[in-house]
C-alpha cells in the first residue's frame, strides 16, 4: 500500500470547478494555509461578498459608481498613500530613526485594515487587509490616470 494515488484516480474526471480558483489551491488566493497537504487541492471557500472581493469576481456586476464611489473609502486610501509616501521618505538615507519608521508602518497597516473593514472584510479570518491593499491599489490607479 502506498500513499499515492494511483493511475486510476489521476485519471479520473474533473470535479466541477470551484468558483474562487478552480480547485488548484495553489492557484487560489483564499487559500491561506502554506502547508497544504499533497495534492494540493482547494477544499473550496463560502460565496461570501467579502471573498467575492478578494478574488475579484462578483455574482452581478456591480456598476462602477456604486463600487468605486465610496467618499469614506476614498477618504482613507488617501490618507494611507500620504503615509505610505512619509514612510518612503523616511526610509531614506543612512539616517532612518527606525522607531519612527515602525511607528509609520503600524499606522499603514492600521489603515489597511480599517480600510478593509469600512469594505466588509473580516479581522478574524484575515480578509479585512486584503480587501484595503486591493481597494488601495484601485484608487491608486484612479489617481494616475486623472
């Protein structure tokens, strides 16, 4: 007896893809565990908004005014890239204070995670500082094609 699969189930047919990644969960960017166990499949996540979010993909597409006009959201992503252009600031040169760059750090991920909270996400299961980088990282790319 071994721990292999053997040829038969390699060759088995396709379960129904998952809707967050298709199954592959190395693929998949809910899947936060770094030790899956062998073949790495994706056990599949709930259909929630805030996982909708995170990968990206939504049951009805949602209007562009209505997802990305969001004045408090708007508001602290602003806040955040002030920030994060203070913490750059500070980093360089050969006299960085490190204790006021951790300080800056832990404002930004603060912000990231109130970010994410104020869009839906959750602190415990860790999807409340994803969505803020990914809200972020939009309302980045807004700001640079103004």
């Amino acid at each position: 007896m071994t721990d292999r699969p053997s040829l038969e189930d390699l060759d088995a047919p396709l379960e129904p893809a998952r809707w967050c990644c298709g199954g592959n969960a190395e693929d998949c960017v809910l899947c936060t565990d770094p030790n899956l166990p062998y073949p790495f499949l994706c056990p599949g996540h709930p259909r929630t908004a805030a996982n909708e979010r995170i990968v990206g993909e939504t049951v009805q597409p949602a209007t562009e005014a209505t997802e990305l006009d969001n004045p408090q959201a708007d508001a602290l992503a602003a806040e955040w890239h002030r920030r994060h252009q203070r913490l750059e600031e500070l980093t360089k040169g050969p006299n960085a204070q490190v204790a006021i760059v951790e300080h800056v750090r832990g404002e930004l991920v603060g912000l990231r995670g109130a970010l994410g909270i104020l869009l839906g996400g959750q602190v415990q299961g860790g999807t409340a500082d994803f969505l803020g980088w990914v809200y972020y990282r939009e309302w980045l790319r807004r700001q640079e094609t103004r």
